[in-house]
C-alpha cells in the first residue's frame, strides 16, 4: 500500500504550464524539468482538473503519463493542455525512481494561477507561462 512505501522528498524537479507558438498559433503545455545532475526513471504522471465554473462542479478525466527515462538537467513536454481548463484547479501527481529510491510529489495549479499577472519568463523552456516547484 502507498502508506507503506517510503517516499523520498523531491527536489530540483519542476513542472510548468508554458505557451509557444507553433505555426502561428498559441499551443500551451505542460512540462517537467529535471534540473538533477542525474537520470530520473519510470517517471509516471497523472493529470486531472476539477473546480466550480458558473456554479457548476466540473472536473476532466484523469491523464496518465509514462516518461520511461528523463535525462539529467532535461526537460520533456508531458501533454498539451487547453486554455479552457485554466478555470479549473490542475492537478498532477509525479511519481519516479532514482536508483532504486522512490520520489512523488502533487503540483496544483489553482484556479486562478494562469492569470496574466502570474505569467512569466521560464528561462530553462524559453518559454512564457508559471512555473511551480
């Protein structure tokens, strides 16, 4: 069980919600960036987001991701993400190996995190969005 398993504590692992123009149009993403000096495995992630829009309960399906290997100091792009879910809380569970040693973590991007104002510069994607640690 998931109690029983001894989680290490994350660090140098980000994720971030970037936008880019591809073909002349805006696309955004999600990203993870492994600023470790070393590899990470089997990196499994879930996605999902839930919230009240116009006083109505929402929520999306849950995504699941398989990274089977992110480099040291590495980016990879997890999933597209659509503008529209902004309205919503965005949830994603991060799950990976080091060696034989086991790292999870939840980043949520709450209601209210993709707003304008919270939009900056991620030099590590050359990209504009939010990034979280």
């Amino acid at each position: 069980m998931k109690k029983d398993i001894d989680f290490h504590q994350v660090t140098g692992v980000k994720l971030a919600i970037a936008k880019e123009e591809v073909v002349g149009q805006t696309e955004w993403g999600v990203y993870i960036i492994n600023h470790n000096l070393i590899e990470l495995h089997t990196v499994m992630i879930t996605s999902k987001g839930y919230g009240t829009i116009d006083g109505e309960e929402r929520k999306t399906s849950t995504l699941r991701h398989v990274i089977k290997e992110l480099g040291a100091q590495s980016i990879a792009k997890i999933e597209p993400i659509d503008p529209a879910l902004f309205a919503l809380t965005n949830e994603f569970w991060v799950s990976y190996y080091i060696l034989n040693q086991i790292f999870d973590k939840k980043f949520v991007f709450v209601q209210g995190s993709m707003e304008p104002q919270h939009i900056q510069h991620i030099q590590e994607l050359g990209l504009d969005g939010v990034l979280h640690s």
